[in-house]
C-alpha cells in the first residue's frame, strides 16, 4: 500500500480527476481513497511511488510519498 500527500486538490472534481488518474497507472490493484481534506491517496497494488506522483502530477496537482 502506498499513501501519498497531494496538494492543490479542492473540490470533489479534484479528488475524481486524482482517483482516475492513479487507476490508470500500471501496477494500480485498488484506489483505497482520495480525500481532499486530509490531502491524500491511498492506493494499492505494486505500481512504483514516481508512476503515482508523475500521474498526478499531469492532473495539474503536487503530491509525494507520504512518510
């Protein structure tokens, strides 16, 4: 499982276009959540932390792997 931390997202439009954007990513099994609240995804599967970020990133969003 990985969480990350995204920024930028406010408003249920942004926590689908992050949610669809990391189903796309290979490797992606199940996105467990995104919430713009707490400014974060979780996701499983063996998709690699740089795959997730770089799709979200194409969204328009900033996002990390969480610690």
């Amino acid at each position: 499982m990985v969480r990350l931390k995204v920024t930028g997202m406010t408003c249920g439009h942004c926590e689908n276009a992050v949610r669809k954007a990391l189903e796309a990513v290979p490797g992606v099994s199940r996105v467990v959540a995104v919430s713009r609240d707490e400014g974060a995804a979780v996701v499983e599967g063996d998709a690699e932390g740089r795959a997730l970020i770089e799709a979200i990133r194409e969204e328009g969003y900033e996002a990390e792997v969480a610690s």
